[in-house]
C-alpha cells in the first residue's frame, strides 16, 4: 500500500467511526490496475472484530438479476427470517427462494437496508462490491440504496468501479479517485532495477501498479540490465490496460491447454464455485490438477470451494483471449452442470451465451427469466433477458414482441435511452393492435419521465387509436394517461382532444365537459366518477390503474376547486401505493397530496410531502416528477419567506420545466417566485413572475389559484388595469364551479379592484366563507381588510383583523406577512409584540426528526417508521434518542401528549 496514505486514512476512519456506531459508504474509482481492489484487502485486514461480507462483479454474469445481492448475502442468508413479513418475502423471492413475486421495488431496498443493520447488531460490518460496474444493475441499485441511508448501524460500504468501463451505474456514493503513484513510491516497486531503466518503466506506467509490476516482469535480462534501446517501450502509453491483458495473455498462453481450458471455464462463470467450474471442466477434458499451472503462476487463488482470479484483467485474458468455439463449448458445459443443479437463469444465459443464430427452446428459457425478474422488480435485468431473447427470435412478430417488452421494462427501470433504442428496432407501422398500445406506453414513460410530456400524450392519443374498438378498456386506460400527461404540459386544447375520443367513459367524461364549457356536467361526470370508484379507468385489476383512477379524481377535484375532496383522493391514492407497493407511483401521488394541502393552507404537511416525493423521484430517476415537486416545495418556502431555498426549488424546476414544455411545473415555479416577491413587499418583480406564471399555465382553470396574488400585485404596483381582467375570470369561474373558498378569493379581488363603497361588503363576505377553510388564505384576507381599514382611519376595527391577521401568520410560520401585518398593527395604535410561539421545542428537531418524531407519536413502531420513511430500524431509534432531549420528553406517551398540545 505504498503511496495510498489518503486513501487508506479515509477508509480506516471510516472503520473507527463504524466502531462507535456510525455508518459510511465510499466509492473508489480509477482506472484498470490502480490499486482499487488492493484497498479493499486493505480495509478487509483493518476490520478487526468486524463481519466482512464481500462480492465481485463478473462482466459475462452482469445480466443475472439480484445474482451480486445473492453473492454478498450468501453467509449471511438466515437473516432473512428476522426480517419483517413484507421484507422477508420480498428477499425469498429476489434470491430464488420462493415462487412470490415483488411489487414494490423500495420492499427489496429496505430488506437490504434491514439485513445489512441485522449483520451488524453484534458488531461493525464491513461490505466490499469489488468491479460494481459489473454487477447487475438490480443488486447495485439495492445496495446503493442501503448506502444512501445508513446513518447509525455501524456499517461501512465500500464500492469499487473501473472508469470508463460499460456496466452498471453507482450512483448517489461519496468518491474518492484512485489516482497513479507518485514517482518515489513508483520506484518502490521496481526494485533492483537501474534508474534509467526504472524511469521508462515509471513513465510508460504512469503509476499504474498493475502496470509497474507487470511491465517489469516482462522486461528480459538484458533491460533489467540497463540495455534498453529507446523503442523498447511503445512512446505513448495510451491503452495501457490493454497492455497489462496482453501481459496476462501472454501468460496464459504459456499455460498447458487442459490448464486454458479450465481457466477458461472459470471465467466464463460467475458463481466462483470451485465444485461448478470443475463439472464443467470435465467435458473439455480438464480436471482439478490442470488448476495446478495456473495456480503456481499466481493467475487464480483457489480454496477448498471457491476459485477467484487473481485480477479481473486475468479473468477478461482467459475469456476473451480464447477462440469462440472454445467460449461457446464453455458456456454449454455450464449450461449443461447448472441445469443439473436447478440453476435455471444462469443455465438460461450460459446457453444464450452459446448461441450463434436463431434459436427459439433458449429464447423462450430466456422469457421465463425474464418474466421473473420482472416481478422482482428487476427491470433492467428483465429487460436484457427480454432483448436477447428477441436476437434469438426468427418469427418476425414475436420478435417485435419481445422488443416491445424489453422497451417496456427498460421504461420501467429508468432507461430511457435504451427503451428509444429498442423501440426504434420495432417494425412501423405494426398491425397488433395490442403491440402498438404496449409500445406507445413504454416510449410514453421515457416522454414524460425525462422530455416532453405533450409528445407522451401524442404518443400515448395514436397508440389508443389504433387500439380502438378492439380493446376498450386498454383503450380508456391510454386515453386517461394521455390526459395526464397533456394536464403535466398544461395543454388545455390537446386535454379536450384526447377526452372527446370516449367522453363516455367516466374517468374521461370529466375533462371532456368542464374543458368543452359545460361546467355543471363536468361536476354530474365527476361525482359519478367518485361514486363509482373510477372503475371503469382500468378494467385488469392491475394496482396501478387503480393508482390513475384515483390521480385523476384528485386532479379533477383540484381543478374544480375542491380542494378538501382533493386532498381525500390524494391521501387514498397514497394508501393505495404503500399497501399495494405501487412505489413508483408514490411521487406522483404525494405530489397530488402536496398542492391539496398548499390549497388548504397546511403548509408543513405540504412540505413533508412534497420532499418524501422529491426523495423517491430522484431514487427512481423520475426528472419530470421531480421538477413539479420543487416548485411544491418552492411555495412553503416563499409563504415563510425562506428567500434562498425558494429560489432555489423554483430555479430547479424552471430549469427543467421551460425547455421541455412543463407548464404545470413552470407555472406553479413562477408561481411561487411571485408569492415569495409579494410577501417582501417587491410588487413590481411580483407581478412580473405572477404574469409570467399566468401564461405557462394558458388556460383559466390552471391558473385560478394564483389570481388573487397577482391582483394584489397589480394593485400594490399600481398597476390597476393589469388586475381587471384576472378579477372578471376569477368572479366567473368561482360563480361557475361553486367552491366557497374559491368564492371568498373572488370576493376578496372585488374588494381590492372595485369602489371603496363596495370593498367592505366583499371583504366581510370572503371572511365569511373562508370559514372552515384556508387559514392562510383567511389570514391573508384579514390583512388586507385590516389595512384597508386603517386607511379609512377605522383603526380599532383595523386592529380587530390584523391582530387576527398576525396571530395566523406567526402559526403558520409566515414570516414575511406576520412582519407586514405586525407593521400595519401598530401603524393602527395596536400591541404588536410577539404574540405566539410557533412550534415551541419541534422547531430544534431536523426535518428527518420530525418525520419520526409525528410518526413515533401516531403510535407507528421503530419498524413501521423504518417502513414508511426508508430507513433501519437503528437509525429510526437514533432520531429519537437525539429527538427526546430536544423535545424534554423521555416516553412515547410524553411525545403523543406534547405534539396534540
């Protein structure tokens, strides 16, 4: 470990503090042969009195769905039955163990989480993923999201990835570059050798110790001699791990054939099981002594059960520097001992491996496979298994087929350049009608998860056309998911075009009036949606229909200005996706939870919701839903005045949003720019970004709820003429669609636009029908009625409603209108000193804590929290045992009577 003081120091501490209860994870990466998997045997000596669990990833296995998770678990696996039912049945499934399978990916992330707290409850646990580039991406998807959370468990991660190789992604990890050696450690390892001799070496390796020592091993006497000309060495180092492979070849070639022909087995498999590789041997005429050759050359270290290369470069070398004839006689000879060992996916790979052309027994092998890592929730892998099994396929439909399904779980697993290209390889037009409506789903994903939702609505509006009569219920289920993705663009137009393809269908009856101009039936279609459960959205009891019946009440309640039934659709839409594992529909749902809890002025719950959702978007890579909750969690930020954090949220979502045509995203970030301006008391700027918030959301239902701040800013600028317009749209549409709070804001705008004689009448009427609901909104009438008041030199009825005013703004945290109602209080003559505290001793507690702390008092055990916010059961207690101080409590019972006070 000669020159690798930083990084041995980063790692050692790491295993100091993992001693003390914390827990880290580490990403080292660097180029082939730098020294990455010599820090991993570093730390494995450093861990004394720890549990060490190891995995290596294998290029030729990285297909195998949950094969890595399997490996790392493999001593550890009894641990499985102390997890909690729904974890437990989850990690049978994913490991083979059972025939179950796994709804909700987050399910699988949380046992792993679990397990790796379980191996450590007696002590520090170390985990080492050697090569992670080459594990699957369902295992590397798990651990990583096991590493993002451990906070107290007492586990240290540490990942390893080659630079520029292929594989699978590690995201979301601390890094750390593993860089050259410095020239005096360089030299270190090239003893005996002349200094001439040694600074070629040095300067063709680059500090590369792989490459140090192989170069000077394959250096003949009379170089080490010193007589060495100067194109003894190539003058450029580029492609240097390819230097150090063919220094390995050159190696393996020196072996005896039966001595190539197992090593050559050993590379090809991925289990690194001794017993395995030596079945598998047999049938290319090798046996346990051929190892021996190999094993005395250093190339592999072999154990009573267990073979591994002695660098990955070796394994790559004694795999790809074999003739193909001999690579496919390997992968048969696995094929043929797995299957016998009822290792039907390896098996089912091993013989795709072994294929040369079409040949459909091993593409339907691989469909099974594939079928199961789907329900395993291993999209990727499901994914790979489905697109080879389409290179096997000679019938051109089922070819297109099995296409249309490698694209669908690429979608679903995030891929989105992968799901266009396999897509692209799809014959147009095609004449299934069912193929083309689960095509235009799977290229819909990719538009509205990461480009243009308008294209996904179009995409999603053709494959409902050719699907037609034939289907109605996948039909209506397009239909409704078009309408989705049009309502994300803001297109009001595209939304009445997509609905008036079945404006009898419940689910669509609903936009197809209120958006035509027929208000009073849209609200008859939208309470017969309610009443009948939207059953008719989604016909295949699939949970995720049952997810889209529910969004889309939300939405149409919202729309309507119903904001109570809104938030009744969200919560269940919520239920649905916890209970029936739906989690990636969570964000969405929350997101749908957040803006009804905005609406009713409960701004904490809101911001809650919106970050558990921003968290599982940027888990699940959903950059579109992601954008919509930064601009939620934007608008909190503005109401209490949080400058830097508003900006911020709404920048991001802007940032998004714009290039793409979000416009529901862009508008509520302007939005809340706008609201954040208005509080501070700059009009003008707030009146630019509530008009410019008003145009991205085009159509007057959309852009309803911000109406009221932008009269206020007109009015406030000066700028009377810009508020008339929005007061009339306002006035009609709440006479339209009958909501009492949506009625209160027009009042309000009356009052602020109209005659003086007039104004009093309106803001009396909007106090009283903002009864029961908005306290915000409430508050913010009594403001401005209060000043109005004052004006007149009414100061003690003033005083009546801006105390009323102030006392709702310290509640509520709003710090910029609890200053402006506090100025105008005593302008009036009135007591403006503090008057409340807001949250007492919960304002010290981070917001993790709070989470626990509201679900710890609701009577949820440390599992259910762990459950419910994606964290270890350790670290649950952890929160609390630092929240119980904070909060001067020492029992649950104290914290449910603290928090109902």
């Amino acid at each position: 470990m000669r020159g690798r003081n930083a990084e041995r120091d980063r790692i050692e501490q790491l295993l100091a503090d993992a001693r003390q209860g914390a827990s880290g994870a580490l990403l080292l990466h660097g180029e082939a042969g730098i020294g990455k998997t010599a820090l991993l045997d570093h730390a494995a000596e450093r861990a004394q009195g720890a549990r060490v669990l190891r995995v290596e990833g294998i290029e030729s296995e990285m297909e195998l769905a949950f094969g890595g998770l399997h490996q790392l678990f493999l001593p550890v696996l009894d641990l499985v039955d102390a997890l909690p039912e729904p974890q437990a049945v989850a990690m049978r499934a994913v490991f083979g163990l059972s025939g179950d399978g796994v709804r909700d990916r987050f399910t699988v992330g949380l046992a792993v989480l679990t397990m790796l707290s379980e191996a450590a409850a007696d002590g520090p646990l170390l985990c080492l993923v050697d090569d992670a580039q080459w594990l699957d991406q369902p295992s590397v998807d798990m651990l990583t999201f096991a590493a993002r959370r451990l906070r107290a468990e007492g586990v240290v991660m540490l990942f390893a990835v080659r630079d520029g190789a292929p594989g699978a992604a590690v995201q979301g990890i601390p890094p750390l570059l593993v860089e050259g050696l410095d020239r005096a450690a360089a030299a270190e390892l090239l003893p005996g050798l002349p200094p001439y001799v040694a600074d070629r070496v040095i300067e063709e390796a680059r500090g590369n110790p792989l490459a140090l020592i192989e170069l000077s091993a394959a250096l003949t006497p009379a170089q080490r001699a010193g007589r060495m000309g100067p194109l003894a060495l190539p003058e450029t180092a580029a492609g240097l791990p390819s230097r150090i492979q063919e220094g390995f070849l050159a190696q393996i070639r020196r072996l005896p054939e039966a001595a190539r022909a197992v090593l050559l087995v050993a590379a090809a498999d991925d289990t690194g099981d001794l017993g395995v590789v030596l079945r598998a041997a047999q049938s290319l005429d090798a046996t346990v002594e051929d190892l021996e050759p190999a094993e005395r050359a250093g190339l592999v270290l072999l154990s009573g059960a267990a073979v591994r290369f002695r660098h990955p470069l070796v394994r790559y070398a004694a795999y790809r520097g074999a003739p193909l004839a001999r690579r496919i006689a390997a992968h048969r000879a696995l094929a043929e001992t797995l299957g016998a060992t009822g290792q039907a996916h390896r098996r089912a790979w091993h013989l795709a491996a072994a294929s040369t052309g079409p040949d459909e027994t091993v593409a339907e092998e691989l469909e099974r496979v594939a079928e199961w890592a789907g329900n395993r929730q291993a999209m990727a892998s499901a994914s790979a298994a489905y697109e080879r099994a389409a290179q096997l396929t000679a019938d051109p439909l089922l070819r297109a087929r099995r296409l249309v399904r490698a694209a669908q779980r690429a979608a679903d697993g995030g891929q989105d350049e992968r799901c266009a290209a396999l897509a692209g390889q799809v014959p147009q037009p095609t004449a299934d009608p069912e193929l083309a409506a689960s095509l235009a789903r799977a290229q819909a994903v990719v538009e509205l998860g990461y480009r243009r939702p308008e294209t996904a609505a179009r995409l999603l509006l053709d494959g409902a056309d050719r699907t037609g009569a034939n289907s109605p219920d996948t039909t209506t289920s397009l239909l409704a998911d078009a309408v989705h993705a049009a309502y994300s663009a803001g297109d009001a137009a595209l939304i009445e075009e997509i609905a008036a393809r079945a404006p009898d269908r419940p689910v669509l009856a609903v936009p197809a009036r209120l958006f035509g101009g027929d208000v009073p039936g849209a609200l008859d279609a939208l309470r017969a949606l309610v009443a009948g459960g939207a059953a008719a959205a989604g016909g295949d009891g699939d949970p995720a229909s049952g997810v889209m019946d529910r969004l889309m009440a939300g939405i149409y309640h919202q729309l309507t200005g119903d904001h109570a039934a809104a938030r009744e659709a969200a919560v269940r839409a919520v239920a649905h996706c916890r209970d029936q594992g739906v989690s990636g529909w969570l964000p969405t749902t929350l997101h749908l939870l957040a803006r009804a809890e905005l609406a009713l002025g409960r701004h904490d719950e809101a911001s809650a919701h919106a970050a558990e959702g921003l968290r599982l978007a940027e888990e699940h890579d959903l950059d579109h839903r992601a954008a919509h909750l930064r601009a939620a969690l934007a608008m909190p930020a503005a109401v209490r005045g949080q400058q830097e954090q508003a900006r911020a949220r709404a920048g991001e979502a802007l940032g998004y949003a714009r290039p793409r045509g979000v416009g529901r995203a862009a508008a509520d970030a302007e939005w809340a720019l706008g609201l954040l301006e208005l509080g501070l008391g700059r009009a003008e700027s707030a009146l630019e970004s509530l008009e410019s918030a008003r145009r991205a959301a085009a159509h007057p239902l959309f852009c309803l709820p911000l109406l009221p701040d932008l009269v206020e800013a007109a009015g406030r600028a000066g700028r009377p003429e810009r508020a008339a317009e929005p007061t009339r749209l306002l006035g009609e549409w709440a006479a339209a669609l009958g909501q009492p709070a949506l009625a209160a804001l027009a009042h309000r705008c009356r009052a602020l636009t109209g005659p003086d004689d007039a104004a009093e009448e309106h803001f009396v009427a909007a106090l009283a029908l903002h009864e029961g609901g908005s306290g915000y909104d409430r508050a913010r009438t009594a403001l401005l009625y209060g000043e109005w008041l004052r004006r007149l030199r009414r100061r003690l009825d003033a005083r009546e409603h801006l105390r009323a005013a102030l006392e709702a703004f310290e509640r509520l945290d709003a710090g910029p209108w609890a200053g402006r109602a506090r100025a105008e209080l005593a302008a009036a003559g009135g007591e403006a000193g503090l008057t409340v505290r807001r949250d007492g001793p919960i304002s010290l507690l981070s917001p993790q804590e709070r989470e626990v702390v509201r679900l710890a008092a609701a009577g949820a055990s440390n599992r259910e929290i762990a459950a419910q916010l994606f964290l270890s059961p350790r670290t649950v207690g952890h929160h609390l045992y630092r929240a119980f101080p904070k909060l001067g409590v020492s029992s649950r019972t104290e914290l449910a009577a603290l928090l109902a006070s």
